[in-house]
C-alpha cells in the first residue's frame, strides 16, 4: 500500500477484525452510534472529523453505510486484506445471529413479551442516534453555510419526505462548489 | 411455498444494492415489491415480522435481507440474498477508499468530503426524528428516546444497560 503524510496508528488485522466485531455484536437498532464510541471514544484510531467524513463517503456510495465505512476503514490501516478482515468481523456474526434468529421465528413466531421489549428497545435505539448526531455536529465551523446545508438536507428528508436522491441532487453540487471555492481563497 | 429462483432473487437483489445510495432504506421498498407483490414469496404479515425481527437483531439493519433468505431457502437462500449486499462495498468502496488513500489532498476529494459532511449531519439527524417518530406511539415512548439521550450525552455508561432498561419497561407495559 501507498504510504501517506497521514499519522495513523499500527493496528493489527485481528484488532480490526475483534473491533468490527464487538461494534456488530453490540449493535442494536443502528450501526453508527457504536462504530463512533468503538473507533474514537474506545480505540482513539480516528478523529471525529475523519470519521464523519468516512460515514459522508460510505453514504454516497451504494450499499449500508456502515459496511461502506467498515471497508474504507479496514482498507487504511491494513490494506485489503484488513478490509476483509474488518468485513469479516461485521457481516460474520450477525449472519449467525440473523440465521438463529430465523430458526427461533420459524419454530415458535412472535410471543407477546418479546413484541412488547422490542417497542421499548427501539424507543433507545432513536434515542442513542438522536444523540451520535449531536456528538458528531460538533466538526461543523461556525459559519453560516454549513449548517444551512446541513439544515436544509434535515428539512428536505427528515420533514418533507422528498426521496434521498432528490435531496442530494439538489444540495450536493452546491456544497461541493461552495467547498471547492473557499479551498481556492 | 412456491419453488423459489434463487438466480433471479441474486440478480435482482445485486442490481438494487448498486443502486442503494443513501443505503439500505432507499430500496427496501422495492425489495417488497419484489418479494410480497410480484413473486408471492412472503406474505405481507410475514415480511412485516422478519424486518422487524431483524432489526433488534446485532449487526446493520440491512441484514432482513439475510433473514428473508433463511426463510426461503436456508443456507443457500441466505447467500442468494446477503452476497448480493457484500459487492457494492468490495468493488466500488474499495475503489474509492484505494483513491482516497493515495491522494487524501486531492482538492477534489476535499471539497466533496467537506462540502456534503454538512448534509450527512443533517441526513442522519432526519434519520433520527424519523426513527423517533415511527417506534413512539406517545409521550412514554419519547420520555425513554429522549432519556437516553440525555443519559448518552452525559454519562459513559454502557447503552446496553439503557436497551435492558427499555426492554424492562415494554415488558412492563410502560410503553
């Protein structure tokens, strides 16, 4: 692999792949709050400016997010065989999990105890993604434009419903321009 | 149950997820069309209770795809519906992550990173209200959502303990 300016800690394939592991493992309701806490909070291997801008790559590329991020991750700090190593930690076990799980479904359907945890589980699950975009916003500057764009996305998706590719076609043009123009100054 | 085409269900499921930008909730529409609607697979009730199921299961939520295919065909059912998911991330991902890597200072590659964190911050937010919305039937649920929060911003604890607590309070009627 290309060596780059960029400082990067040594980590080891089994340490991407045990991470990956226990983001998916612990990952109820949403990857992204778990692979915040996981790469920055636990392991201190990316910042949250690196991080969020591998998640903004991850979601303009096809596929879940997360696996997206969980490539280009694996991919920085140990080439590609660390992309399948972080992969291999991600996707693994919750293809068991999911598989068990199916059995479970297929052998005894849904008992009312176990609907009624999964209603107050997925009311923590909105909550701990309410609060990793919280924790994440603070990489925004202190000016006007950002957090127009950053506003505008949330107004378009989150309260009109527009489709996501409308959303995007009509903000990220801008955005880039308006990047690549202060960049110039 | 009808013979399923295992080709078909891969094929059909590989040229969505190439077009899955946004991920996986921009597509789960038409993978119920294409399971419920067009192929009878599944029965509504029954795609219903395997995305939900799938979703409180560890790992992405995209991983129902994994579960629908276990309920048609097993193992080969699950490989017909979760490789599917894998190519989009190993080829065009690596690829740019590859570009990426070898030119971090490209201006291109800064502006674009630059210019859309703004919109990704505010796409997950909606992601967040939207969510909030959908699992909260009222005030209970949003006091637990907004709890966790608080409890989040605050305090290191473990979220697990907060997901024992949430599933306490279902199993208590509280929600």
């Amino acid at each position: 692999m290309e060596q780059t300016e960029t400082h990067k800690p040594n980590v080891s394939r089994l340490a991407l792949f045990l991470a990956f592991s226990r983001i998916s493992l612990s990952s109820f309701g949403g990857a992204i709050f778990w692979a915040r806490r996981e790469l920055i909070e636990r392991q201190r291997w990316i910042t949250e400016r690196e991080f969020i801008e591998m998640f903004t790559l991850g979601q303009l590329l096809p596929g879940p997010n997360v696996l997206n991020v969980t490539v280009m991750f694996g991919y920085r700090f140990a080439g590609w065989t660390g992309a399948a190593a972080a992969v291999a930690g991600f996707l693994g076990w919750p293809c068991l999990v999911v598989v068990g799980m199916g059995i479970l479904y297929q052998h005894y359907g849904t008992l009312p105890q176990v609907q009624q945890a999964l209603t107050g589980m997925s009311s923590v699950a909105a909550g701990l993604l309410l609060a990793t975009v919280i924790k994440l916003s603070v990489v925004l500057p202190r000016h006007w434009r950002p957090w127009l764009f950053g506003a505008l996305a949330f107004v378009g998706v989150g309260i009109m419903r527009w489709p996501l590719l409308w959303v995007m076609g009509a903000l990220a043009p801008w955005a880039v321009v308006a990047a690549w123009k202060e960049q110039q100054q | 149950m009808n013979p399923v085409d295992l080709g078909g269900l891969f094929l059909h499921f590989l040229i969505l997820w190439f077009l899955a930008i946004g991920g996986p909730s921009t597509i789960f529409p038409d993978i119920h069309r294409y399971v419920v609607d067009v192929h009878h697979l599944l029965t509504n009730a029954e795609f219903a209770e395997i995305y939900t199921l799938a979703q409180v299961a560890p790992g992405p939520n995209a991983m129902y795809v994994t579960m629908i295919g276990w309920h048609l065909a097993g193992w080969l059912g699950v490989a017909a519906t979760t490789i599917p998911l894998l190519i989009p991330a190993t080829t065009l991902t690596l690829l740019v992550g590859h570009l990426n890597e070898r030119y971090p200072n490209a201006p291109i590659g800064y502006a674009i990173r630059r210019g859309l964190t703004p919109i990704t911050i505010g796409l997950v937010f909606a992601s967040s209200t939207i969510l909030m919305r959908t699992v909260n039937h009222d005030w209970r649920g949003y006091l637990i959502t907004l709890l966790t929060v608080a409890v989040v911003l605050r305090k290191s604890l473990n979220p697990l303990w907060l997901f024992a607590g949430g599933a306490l309070a279902g199993i208590l009627g509280f929600v």
